[in-house]
C-alpha cells in the first residue's frame, strides 16, 4: 500500500514536472522571434529537413560551403578560350543550401540572383530569389539593389524597379552605396521617358559628399549632345 | 566543518575530470580550433567577423556536448561497471544525495571546460573582430545551461543503462530535440487530423528543445538578446534538469546493489 502511494507521488512529481517544462517552453516562445527570427522564416520541408539534422552546426557548415563558393566565383577557369560552366552549375546549389542553412546569409543571396541573372539568364528565378532574400532580410541593401537591376534591365518592370531602387537608396549604409542606388534610379527614369526625374536624380547625387563632380559630370552628359549615351 | 555530502562528490568529480585528461585534451583542442578560425582571411570584407564568432560559438557547442557527455557516462554508469558503486554508498551518503553531486560537479567542470573557449571568443570580439562581448557571454551562459540539461538527461539515462547505452541513448535525445522541428511541420503538412496534429504539438512543448539555447544568429548578426530571454530559458533549463534528475534518482532508489 505504502509502495503504491510512494510510486503514486512520484508520478504526481514527474507530471507537474512536465507541465513545468511545457509552461516555461510557451514563456521561451513568445522570446524565440526576438532571439532567433529564422522561426519566422517560411522554409520548405526538404529545408527544414537538413536544418534539423544538422542542429547548432548548421551555421558553421553555411560558412564553410561559402568557402568553397567564394573559391569558384573568384577562381573562375578557363578551358578552351571559355569560362567553365561545371563550376558556375556547381555553384548555385551550393548557394541554395547556405541558404537554407542561413537565412540571413546575405552574400549568398546576392550572389545566387547575380549569377542566376547574369550568368545563367534567368531572370525570373534571380528575382524569386531575391525577394526572398529580402523577405527574410528587409533592409539588406545588396539584395535590394540587386532585385532593381534585374527588373530594370533583364524583365524591363521599370515601375517595379524604380520602387526597388528607391528602396535600395533609403537602405544604403555607406555613400558609394547610396550613389550606386540614386545612379541606378537615374537611368531607370530615363527608361521610362523622364530625363527631368532623371536630372533630379542626378543632381541628388551631388549632394553626397565628394560626388559633386560626378553629379555635373553626369548632368552634362545627360544634357549635352551625348547625352543619348544614357539610354544605352 | 563538515562539508555537504553533495559537494565532496562535486568536487570529487571536478578532481575526476582533471585527472582523466579528457577534459583538458579537449578543451586545448576547442581553443586551438576557435584560435585558428580567427586567422582565416576571406575575399569579402564582414565575412570574417561572421565566421569567427560562427566558428567559435559551434566549437563551443560540440566540445561543450562531447565533454559532458564523456564527463557524464563515466560517472554514475562508469562507477556501477566498475563496483565502486558499493563503496560510495556505503558510505554516509543518500542516493540523491550522489546523483546530484554527479549532476554539481559536472556542470561546474563543464563551465570550468568551456570558460578558456569563451574567454578566447571575447578577447577576439574586445581586440579587432567587432560585436558585442556581453552578447558573447550570453551566449555561452545559454550554452552551459545546455549542457547542464545534457548532464541531466545522461545522468537520468545512467541510473539504469550501461555507459554506451547511456551515451547513445543521450545523443539521441539530442538529435530528436532537433528533429521535432521537421516531424511537426510535416506532421501538419501530410495529415489534417487534429489527433496527430495534437501529438505532434504535444511532443514539441514535452521534449526537450535544444534550440532554446541556440543564440548563435544574434551573436553573429550582432543582436541584443533580451535579459527576460535569458530568464525564462534558466526556467526551462531547471525545470527540464529538475525532471531528469528526479526520474533518475526516482530510478536509481529503486536499484538493488
């Protein structure tokens, strides 16, 4: 009897043990998004696969396949006069499972949309995966850019652009940055027809400090007999 | 003064640790990989920083796991093999009495194990690699506490297994903590029945969640985690080390030896 009452107790103890740890679990979660927002993240079920098994080690292997990456993109080869294509196809899936890995791997998403969009001329599947990129990192300014490029020069959105490149100058941390983006915007007003947008932009760039000349430079190209350069 | 039985075998473990080798070998070996990472120079400017604190935090985290599990099967499992165990209990001691020693010292000869790691991944942050060293610190603490849950479950684990299939038995407790992620998102992709919905919810909340203690993303990408974060994973921490420990003390009275 005496046995049965001590092993009753126990189990009482272990239960609100256990509701204890559900209780404390539900008070960890309403913290996790500060702490960790890749919860937030809507990631694919292959995703959340290798997420899982990999654990806390998922970071680490992220960085280390970024080696390998930054190897291929900058030790581009050459066979037969051309570059060589089975290390830029090797390339991209490597960049998807950093990624999937990191999602705040910005420098992987940069580089997958460049080289889905310069290289591999898909635009398309380049702006899926900058906008991505973007969702999972808001105010990353290379990604942004990045998506403004690909809608201004490959899919010809110039509307979508122009926000994007907006965007991407409210974002720049730095003032090549920001000149970058305004340059951007200049030429995408010229795309759509608005040369005085286009010379607001540019005389926009010469309050950057240390752009003045290039502002002139570029308002006098803009006005002056070569100015149909722009469009090119 | 006579001191707690709890801390002499605390300390007895503490002296253990040191004594085995272990413990040192692979805390010289953190330390070197963490020092080495730090030296690694990349393409991209920014990179660098990421890397560093990536690599260190990770090492941390796998040394931190391989030396509690190696502290934590030779303990109580190790001195049951060995029949030491009537020796102890021979002694003036209770059965909780030594499980929660095993479960002190351990946890303070981990803390004592990762403290050079830690202390490497500060100087680093302090001297040129940039970021804050407080959330560094923080991060640690978490993944100690980690290790403490770890301790914990091995040690419940060790009041009735061998050392292997306590240590085989712990890693996989590790890695299911890791894998209910993906059991319940597909659990609610596959099926709209709430039963299997409700199990897979109910397995979330009751099993031990690893990624609580995983703030590598703020530390990497230089973010504050909130004081109250730490307080209510400490909660976790206890609630979840104070289930196991009690199982197996629970188990451990029960034995005949």
């Amino acid at each position: 009897m005496l046995a049965h009452a001590a092993r009753f107790r126990t189990a009482l103890a272990l239960a609100a043990l256990l509701a204890c740890v559900a209780g404390t679990q539900i008070l960890v979660d309403q913290y996790r998004p500060i702490v960790n927002d890749e919860a937030d993240v809507p990631f694919t079920v292959a995703a959340v696969v290798v997420r899982s098994f990999l654990g806390q080690v998922r970071g680490l292997l992220a960085d280390f396949l970024w080696l390998r990456v930054d190897e291929y993109q900058h030790r581009r080869r050459i066979v037969g006069g051309d570059l060589l294509r089975s290390d830029d196809e090797a390339l991209m899936p490597l960049v998807r499972l950093i990624t999937w890995l990191n999602p705040h791997f910005v420098e992987a998403y940069a580089l997958g949309g460049q080289w889905l969009a310069f290289h591999f001329a898909r635009p398309n599947e380049a702006i899926a995966f900058y906008e991505e990129g973007i969702h999972n990192n808001p105010r990353q300014y290379d990604l942004i850019y990045g998506a403004a490029w690909v809608y201004w020069a490959f899919l010809h959105q110039n509307e979508t652009a122009l926000a994007a490149a907006q965007r991407a100058a409210t974002a720049a941390e730095d003032d090549l940055s920001h000149f970058r983006a305004l340059w951007l915007q200049a030429h995408i007003y010229m795309s759509m027809g608005n040369r005085a947008a286009a010379l607001q932009t540019f005389r926009e760039v010469g309050r950057i400090p240390g752009y003045e000349r290039t502002s002139s430079v570029l308002i006098q190209r803009l006005l002056g007999p070569h100015g149909g350069e722009l469009h090119q | 003064m006579i001191a707690s039985p709890v801390f002499v075998v605390a300390r007895q473990v503490m002296k253990e640790a040191g004594r085995r080798r272990t413990l040192p070998v692979l805390v010289l070996f953190g330390c070197a990989v963490i020092l080495s990472s730090a030296f690694l120079s990349f393409f991209q400017l920014g990179v660098e920083v990421k890397f560093f604190k990536d690599v260190a935090i990770t090492v941390i985290f796998l040394f931190g796991t391989v030396a509690t599990l190696i502290l934590v099967t030779t303990q109580l499992s190790g001195e049951i093999e060995s029949r030491t165990i009537y020796n102890i209990l021979s002694k003036p001691i209770r059965r909780w009495e030594l499980v929660t020693g095993k479960f002190t010292g351990t946890i303070l000869a981990i803390a004592l194990a990762v403290a050079p790691m830690v202390a490497i991944l500060v100087f680093f942050i302090y001297t040129d690699r940039g970021g804050s060293m407080l959330e560094a610190v923080k991060a640690a603490y978490l993944l100690w506490l980690a290790f403490a849950v770890l301790s914990a479950i091995a040690l419940g684990i060790a009041s009735f297994s061998s050392s292997v299939v306590t240590g085989a038995l712990t890693v996989l407790v590790l890695v299911v903590s890791y894998l209910k992620a993906a059991v319940t998102t597909y659990l609610a992709l596959v099926t709209q029945s709430p039963v299997v919905n409700s199990l897979g919810q109910a397995m979330y909340y009751l099993l031990p969640n690893f990624e609580n203690f995983n703030t590598r993303t703020a530390v990497v990408h230089d973010r504050i985690v909130p004081w109250a974060y730490l307080g209510r994973t400490s909660l976790y921490a206890l609630a979840l080390a104070a289930f196991f420990l009690y199982l197996g003390v629970q188990i451990f009275e029960e034995r005949e030896f």
